[in-house]
C-alpha cells in the first residue's frame, strides 16, 4: 500500500500532538504535585472542631528543626490563625479544614491554593526561602462577605523567629513606702532554648535582664521597685520582650489612704427591687 507524503506528514502530526498531550497532563498532574482531597485525607467532624486536638487551638507549632506545620480554620469570614507567622528556609506543613462552607485558601503570589472543605483536611507542604508578607485570600464564593475574607502570612527570617509570650503580674496599687513586685513569665513556645532580653521600665527605673528559656517552658522574671524611690501618683509600667509588650498602670497612695481604703460603692441605679 503506497501512503501519500502529505498524509504521512498529517500521520506524524498527530502522533506528536497526541503524545504531547499524555505528557502535559501526565506532568501537570503528577509532576507539579496538584491532589484532590480524596477519601484517604484526614477527616475532622466539623462539629468537633472545639474539641479536636488539631484544630481547636489554630496555631503554628514547631515538630522538628526546621519543621513546622500550621492548623487553619477557615469560617465565615476569617482564618484563624491571623496573622499566620512562620520563619523562612523551613519546611512548613499546613492542614486547612473549614468549620461551616467550602472556603478556599490561596496565598496570593504562591502555588498555595487549595479548598477548605468541612470535614476534609487539606495538607500542604512548602518552603519559603524568603521572608516576606503574603495575603491569604478565599476563593470560593462562601457567602456575603466573601470578598472581604482575607488573611495573612508573615515569613520571619530565620534569627528573628520567636513563639514567645509573656505574662505580668504586677499590682495595680501599693501604699507608700511598700515595695511593688512585678513578675513577668516569658513562655517559649519552640522547640529548642531560646535567649531573650527582658526590659522592665516602672516610673523611671529601667531593668534589663537576659533570660533563657527551655523549649516549651516558661522562666519567671521579678523587679522589686520600692515605691518610695518613684513617689505618690500614678506610675506606668512597660514589660518587654522579643515581639511581646504588655503595660499598665501602678498607683502609689499615701499610707493613711490606702490602709483605711474604704470599698467604693457604686451609686443605686434603680432597676432593682428596694
Ligand atoms: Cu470564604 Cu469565600
């Protein structure tokens, strides 16, 4: 059988085209790492979501050097958590579920895109080598507000990133001549020991004082201030530490007010029964 040249060439044609097909989708499903979230995923009764171990507390946790991975939920019209702060050249692992309705969850300017379907939870693992700031945007139409759910995602470099927190006990008023104790509890969150300087500035007594704190424990910090030295009147005080400040207000009264302080009532407003 005599097969006209043109014809081979038409045959040749669409052999290639036909190939060329197979492999774009070939790479575009396996090779760029695009999944449905498919029966085998993680599941989570988005009733439960209060009481689940993973979402209740939406959060970013450290697993391992360099490891971290990221419980968001997503619900009419927020993600939590928000912002969403993760430090660079680390491998980071988000699970997204949706509390109500499908939501979406795309950082904007990345290849992180994937739905937030109730009861499905979606994983995602990336890299970011960079910091830098990235909104997180819905897109799938959830309902009226829509278009305002919006979030955001802040990659810290490496040194400059911190789980702490802080918490101060301090009084908020002392009679004159006592001392004012104030406790600061700095919390570290990471894994690993992390070296923190904690300022305490009441009145116009400044302290400074390094602290390391254990992965995953807290150290306690005290300032004893006699209140002679900053005298009668309102004093404010400033605790900081790493990204964390808390402040207030101490007054120091004279002795004879505070020790006969007698309670303030509030004035009868009516309403209740004589
Ligand atoms: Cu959530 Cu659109």
């Amino acid at each position: 059988m005599r097969i006209h040249t043109y014809e081979k060439l038409w045959l040749a044609g669409s052999f290639v085209l036909i190939v060329g097909f197979i492999v774009t989708i070939t790479y575009g499903s396996v090779g760029l790492g695009i999944t449905m979230i498919d029966d085998e995923a993680n599941t989570v009764t988005p009733d439960e979501i209060g009481s689940d171990d993973r979402f209740s507390d939406p959060r970013v946790e450290q697993v391992g050097e360099d490891e971290y991975e990221v419980y968001v939920v997503a619900m009419t019209f927020i993600f939590q958590p928000d912002p969403i702060e993760v430090p660079a050249s680390s491998e980071v692992t988000f699970y997204v579920t949706s509390r109500d309705v499908i939501h979406g969850f795309e950082v904007a300017g990345t290849n992180i895109n994937s739905m937030a379907i109730p009861g499905q939870v979606a994983e995602l693992t990336v890299e970011f080598d960079e910091p830098g700031t990235y909104g997180i945007v819905c897109n799938e139409y959830c309902g009226p507000q829509h278009h305002t759910m919006e979030g955001s995602l802040v990659v810290t470099p490496e040194s400059e990133f911190s789980q702490t927190e802080l918490e101060v006990n301090a009084p908020e008023e002392v009679a004159q001549g006592d001392e004012i104790d104030l406790t600061a509890t700095v919390s570290n969150g990471l894994l690993e020991a992390r070296e923190s300087t904690v300022n305490v500035t009441i009145g116009s007594q400044t302290t400074e004082q390094s602290i390391t704190v254990d992965g995953e424990s807290s150290e306690n910090v005290s300032v004893t201030v006699d209140s002679d030295e900053l005298g009668s009147g309102e004093h404010d005080w400033t605790v900081s530490v790493d990204d964390q400040d808390e402040s207030g207000t101490i007054a120091v009264g004279n002795e004879s007010a505070t020790s006969e302080s007698v309670p303030i009532r509030e004035p009868d407003r009516g309403g209740s029964p004589p």
